[in-house]
C-alpha cells in the first residue's frame, strides 16, 4: 500500500460515482486518494439492469432533464468505451392489454428522439406483422404492434473498473479492504467536549481520516471528503464529526434472474402482467437478464439477497411473454439497492435525479442516488463544488473526451 499522507480529494466509496468522482478529480489536477470496503463495485454498481440509456419510461413522470442528461452521457460513452459499451435493437411490444398504448408510445419514442438529438441511432419504427415471428419466440396472441428503438447495454463491472483504471493511470490512489473508521475536522475535534456549543468557524483546516486496512490502521489528511457510499451514504455520515444527519431516504431493492437460452434479437421492454411495471428481457453472455423489481429494503445493504418471490415474479412475466421460459430453471439471480429520495407513493414513480448534498463546512459532500449512465456527469457537477473550496490545479484532461482503457 503506497499512499501520501495528504490529498486534495478523499473519496469514500468504489462504486461507479467514486470511480467517476476520482476520475474527474484527479483529470482536474487534484490529488486523489478512494477507499472502498470491499472490493470495487462490489455493491449496486454490479448489480444493475446493466444499461447505458436514457430512460424511456422517465418521460411519464416528465422527468425530461434527466433523460436529456443521460442521452448526452450515452453519447459520450459510445466514443470513449466502445469496447465497453454498444448500441442495441429495444423491442416494444404491444398488446391488447398493454397499458402504453401505440400512440402513447409513438408520442413517447419520438420525443425520446428529440432529446437524443435525432441522430442515426436516434429514430424508430414499427416492426411489420409479417417479420414478428422472427424476435426469439415472442408470443403473438393479441399482438398489435411492436416498435423498435437503440439504446445501449454495458457490463457494470468492466466499465467501472475502466473509469477507476483511468483514474489511476492519471495518479489516483485507490485502497480496497479499507473501511472509515472516523474522519474529523481539525475544528471540530477542538469542541467535541460541548457539542451543544459547536460552531465551526475555519473551514480552512483538513480532515483527519483514519482507515483500517486488515490489522493496521492508517490516517492521511483531506481537504475535501466526497461521500460516495451508495446504500451506504449515511451509514458514512455517522463516522465524520461534525455529525451530519444526511437526507431521509429509501433502499429500494431491485432483483434480477437469469434464465438459460439468450434472446438473440435484442432487448425486449415489457410490461409485467402482474401490476404493469417496466421489466427488461434481455440477452447476457449467452443467457438470457431479467429485471427488474422494486421492493423496500430495511436491513444491511451487504445482506441483500433476492426473495423467492421476486424470482417468481420475474419469471412468471418472462414466460408470459417468451413461452420458452415457462419450463426452465433459474440459472442465477442478484439483488442490488437504488437509493431514493424517502416520500409517499411507489419506488416506481419517484424522481431519479442525483442529489449532491453539501455539509455546514461544504467540505464533505454526499452523493445521493444517481445513474449509471450519468455517472461522468454527476462527478463533473461534483467537481464544481470542490473547485469552490481549492485552489486552482493544471488540468490534465477532459473527461468528456477521455477514452476508457480496456
């Protein structure tokens, strides 16, 4: 383990925002130090519908921001990770009893379109009745249209670990197995004795950070500390004085199986004949992804396991749509944790815009929710709150323009 004793930048957290965090930091010409507990994007960022999109259905609850927003990033991740990322044919289909109606679709599709920048790969069609026998078994009984539309599918993982790569190759430090164990502002920890009398008057001194790595604990100082803990974040929060309650938020799990036999034509965008949530049927190193669910979650972030019932759940809506599936076994499944902002009403219709949540020093920032589509451009706005609190550094690169290694 190779560290300095004093950064400009400490990220907590190896899922894909810490990575876009140390990436964009260190691409600023900030020293750059990221710890993650266990291993990098071990949590939600491995466990994802495994997507590179705009989000369609986002436009329902007009949240057309955030899809403008991460049909800009596909772009960018198109010419820098190609080898990572790749366009792919999404199958709607329609049917009798489809909620989304062809109009109500055509209308969505084509504003999706719009915000893409009506590119090449922007536009969409109606598939003809006469080549439906050929998307993988679809089932055609009250079948009324099917329309086509690209967006793009990633592995998680790989581009995860492709952006901390980057980082790295640009001088970030990275320490995994390494668990927060306090980080104390020199101010703060002056008046610990009466805190019902604290105030932090010079934001000027730098965190004490100390980690444990196996038997050894390890402290290194920080100018600014960038909480990226995912379901984690505010578990994060109780380890840095001065104490900072964080926002109220909801885990919501999300379940995926996999199922043997990929689907070849592309990814299929269905709806659940249970209670008519998006789901995607999609093709997975020569199986066959099926995700995703929405449900609570109330116990430990590192113990979310799927239910049975999800599992069911999500194969009872795979057959319904691809009979071939009504006599197979599940061959695997995961579970990963969104993190949504706590208000009334389902996990599927709340916003799912990022939230960068500052602290009373504005020196420890916390990252709430966030796609991974949008990654590069949620850590940019990160970016811009820390380039408040530091000095000016010589830039290195760009990371709109920064190609991913392999």
């Amino acid at each position: 383990m190779n560290i300095k004793a004093d950064y400009d930048v400490v990220i907590i957290g190896g899922g894909i925002h810490g990575a876009g965090v140390a990436q964009a930091s260190v691409a600023q010409g900030y020293s750059v130090l990221l710890l993650e507990q266990h291993e990098i994007a071990s949590g939600t960022s491995q466990k994802s519908s495994k997507l590179i999109h705009g989000g369609l259905r986002y436009l329902e609850t007009a949240q057309f921001s955030l899809v403008r927003e991460c049909l800009s990033e596909r772009g960018y991740l198109l010419k820098n990770a190609p080898h990572l990322v790749e366009m792919k044919p999404f199958y709607l289909p329609v049917y009798k009893k489809t909620t989304r109606r062809p109009l109500q679709l055509r209308l969505g599709l084509s504003v999706y379109a719009l915000l893409a920048g009506l590119g090449k790969q922007s536009f969409f069609h109606h598939l003809k009745k006469e080549s439906w026998h050929q998307l993988d078994g679809l089932a055609t009984r009250d079948l009324e249209a099917v329309f086509q539309y690209w967006d793009a599918q990633t592995d998680d993982k790989l581009l995860t670990d492709a952006v901390l790569n980057s980082a790295r190759d640009m001088g970030a430090d990275v320490v995994e197995q390494a668990k927060l164990e306090s980080a104390v502002k020199a101010s703060a920890s002056k008046s610990q004795k009466n805190k019902s009398k604290e105030t932090i008057e010079d934001v000027s001194d730098e965190w004490q950070i100390t980690f444990q790595k196996e038997s050894t604990f390890v402290q290194v100082s920080s100018k600014i500390i960038v909480n990226a803990g995912g379901p984690w974040v505010n578990d994060i929060l109780k380890r840095i004085i001065p104490e900072d309650a964080g926002m109220a938020v909801d885990l919501v799990q999300g379940t995926h199986i996999v199922l043997p036999e990929e689907t070849l034509q592309g990814i299929y965008y269905v709806e659940s004949p249970r209670d008519k949530r998006a789901i995607f049927v999609m093709p997975w190193y020569g199986q066959t992804l099926v995700g995703t669910t929405e449900k609570l979650y109330t116990g430990d972030p590192a113990k979310v396991v799927p239910t049975i019932e999800e599992q069911a759940y999500l194969q009872e809506a795979a057959a319904s749509y691809f009979p071939k599936f009504k006599e197979t076994s599940i061959q695997g499944s995961f579970a990963g944790l969104r993190v949504l902002p706590r208000q009334q009403g389902t996990a599927f219709s709340r916003p799912r815009e990022t939230t960068i949540r500052a602290d009373k020093t504005h020196t420890c920032l916390s990252v709430y929710g966030g796609k991974l589509t949008a990654y590069r451009a949620t850590s940019e706005n990160v970016i811009k709150k820390i380039m408040r609190q530091l000095p000016a550094k010589k830039v290195i690169a760009d990371t709109r323009h920064l190609k991913l290694p392999g």
